[in-house]
C-alpha cells in the first residue's frame, strides 16, 4: 500500500519520539553533545515530547505512514519537522513568543523532574548553537525567509523505501510553488550529504565544532555541521 504523509497528532507522538530517539542514537552530534553514560533516555523522552507539543502549533510536523490491510492509517515509518519561512523583517509574533516561553517552561519542569539535563554537555550545546547561528547568518540572505529541516528521521527497517523522499516533498514542493528556499543542517556526511543532494540540496558551508574544555578527548571533541540549501524549482507550465 502507498506510504502515506500526515499532520503530527498528540496520538502520534509516542510513535515518533521512539523512531527520532533510535535514529539519533548514532547521530554524530548526539554521540558528541550527550555523555553516554549519564544519557537519560526517559529525560530525553520528555524534551522530545515537550518539543512535539510545541511542534503541532509552531512547526510544520509530519508522520509517515502505511495503511495497512485493516484499512486504518498503520504504524510510523519515518517523522519531519520543518520551521516555517519568517522574513528577517518580520517581527515574532505575540503568539510565537507565548510558545515559546510554554516551551521553556515545559522543558523546565522535565529537567526538575529528572534531576537535571540527563548527560547534556552544555558547553558543547552552546558550542553548537553558535556555530549554527554563525552559518545561518551567513547564509540565509534571502528576504523570504527559508524553511528550515529541523528534524527527519525514518525507522531503520523502512529506510530505502522512499519514506525519507515523500516527508522532504511534503514541504519541498510547498516551498516551490512559494518560491522559498530550504535549508538543513546535518553532522554526518555519508550518506546523508549525498541523500540531500539527491534531494535538491547543494553544499553552502562547512563547519567545525571543537570543544576546547577541560574534557577533551581527541577527535570527540569535534563535530561537523554541514549547511545546505535548495533553491525552488520554477513551474514548467
């Protein structure tokens, strides 16, 4: 049966942290901002869900699925979330603000709960965030605005199916009937660079993130950050 893309539900989100929790598991930039062995998975649960929550409202977040023979919408192979286009001139909204502080707020509660940030290394975190913001800055010129891939993550027995392809085209050819571009950012580069460059998306920066802590461990202590963009595809008609 054909692979289905739906709006992210509250019933869905169970379903969905799982499959981001197994896909980064391995992730460079987890593997590098998370101590493994202080990682706390049901505290990660809980950001995750904080985030998802946010995502309904503030985001652009998708599940994909596969009907199956009983005719209800199936189990989730793959998840996205996209941050919506907002042009550099455009003030946040009061309503975006107020999400935002929920969110603060949520994740707030979750790390009293778990006593703290569950093997988080902040420093690397901020680390990262300024590397990120430095990329975004010198890329993102247009007045537009760009929609950004914040997350796409599909079940390892469903990968090759073309999941991953239908949850980027879900936004992609909104952003090209727009005129808007896309960008993602990834910390691994086989396969994922070529998979986004299938995808559309061309190189524009590459980024170290290096820890110069107290805790350095060799190559640990640097992540890559691979900044891509795809420019929209103009209509043959």
């Amino acid at each position: 049966m054909p692979i289905t893309v739906h709006p992210l539900t509250e019933a869905d989100i169970p379903g969905a942290i799982d499959i981001i929790q197994v896909a980064f598991a391995e992730d460079p930039y987890f593997r590098w901002v998370f101590d493994e062995k202080n990682f706390n998975k049901a505290r990660n649960y809980g950001s995750l869900q904080a985030r998802c929550l946010w995502g309904i409202k503030n985001a652009i977040f998708h599940v994909a699925k596969e009907p199956n023979a009983a005719g209800d919408t199936g189990s989730i192979l793959g998840v996205s979330c996209w941050l919506p286009p907002r042009p550099p001139t455009q003030p946040e909204s009061w309503d975006s603000w107020f999400q935002s502080w929920v969110l603060w707020f949520r994740q707030g509660l979750n790390n009293l709960r778990h006593g703290g940030r569950g093997g988080l290394n902040v420093r690397r975190y901020y680390i990262w965030k300024a590397r990120q913001a430095e990329a975004q800055s010198s890329i993102w010129d247009d007045e537009k605005g760009y929609y950004f891939c914040n997350i796409v993550a599909v079940r390892p027995e469903a990968q090759g199916k073309g999941v991953g392809r239908k949850l980027f085209e879900e936004v992609t050819k909104r952003a090209d009937e727009e005129g808007v571009k896309c960008y993602l950012e990834s910390s691994r580069s086989k396969p994922n660079v070529e998979i986004y460059e299938n995808l559309g998306f061309d190189m524009r920066r590459v980024m170290e993130c290096r820890d110069d802590g107290p805790e350095r461990r060799g190559e640990r202590d640097v992540c890559m950050l691979y900044c891509m963009v795809r420019e929209p595809k103009k209509s043959s008609t």
